[in-house]
C-alpha cells in the first residue's frame, strides 16, 4: 500500500485501528506529526513502536509516548509541559486552530 497518497484522515484512520505491522512501520515515519501520536492509540502496537516514537524530535509525539505503558524507555521533559503536549484529545478530531485549551 502507498500511504503517500492517502489523504490526512486516512492516515489517522489507518494510524489508530490497523492491525498490520508493515502499516505501522510505514505510518511511523510519516511527516505529519498527528499520524505519529495517532499511532499510540493503536492496541496492536509494538514496544519497540513505542520506543521509536518516545524518541521522536516532536515533543507532542515523544512525550505521549514515554507514557505509553508498553514504553521502556526513561526520558526527562522540560517543566512545565504545555496543554499541546499533554493534549489527550483523538487526533481525529483535533483541530489545533480552535483548541478550546489555548
């Protein structure tokens, strides 16, 4: 499958409920940063999934991850976190434009 040309909501779609490792494999390196964190609500993901992304440059993304509960990697943020990072919202229906929380 080529996720290039999928548009953003497939991506999401795809990011929270496949079940197919290769898939997740391939999400894991998309650009968007929504489609990274989305993959955290995946209950088919893997530790070493979960690892990658807790070392990813996008703090929205690492800092979800490190507490994710098959995460083991140790990893300090800077206080204090921002209501972005910390955000719990499904990235499917995230629109940081009009973040109620800003």
């Amino acid at each position: 499958m080529n996720i290039r040309h999928l548009s953003i909501a497939e991506k999401l779609e795809l990011a929270i409920e496949t079940t197919e490792q290769a898939l997740l494999e391939m999400l894991l390196l998309s650009p968007e940063m929504l489609v990274r964190r989305a993959l955290l609500r995946n209950q088919n993901i893997t530790s070493n999934i979960v690892n990658k992304l807790a070392r990813d440059v996008t703090e929205n993304v690492s800092f979800m991850a490190v507490k994710h509960n098959k995460c083991t990697i140790v990893r300090k943020f800077t206080e204090p976190v921002s209501k972005c990072v910390k955000c719990k919202l499904d990235e499917r229906d995230l629109s940081c434009e009009k973040c109620p929380y800003k």
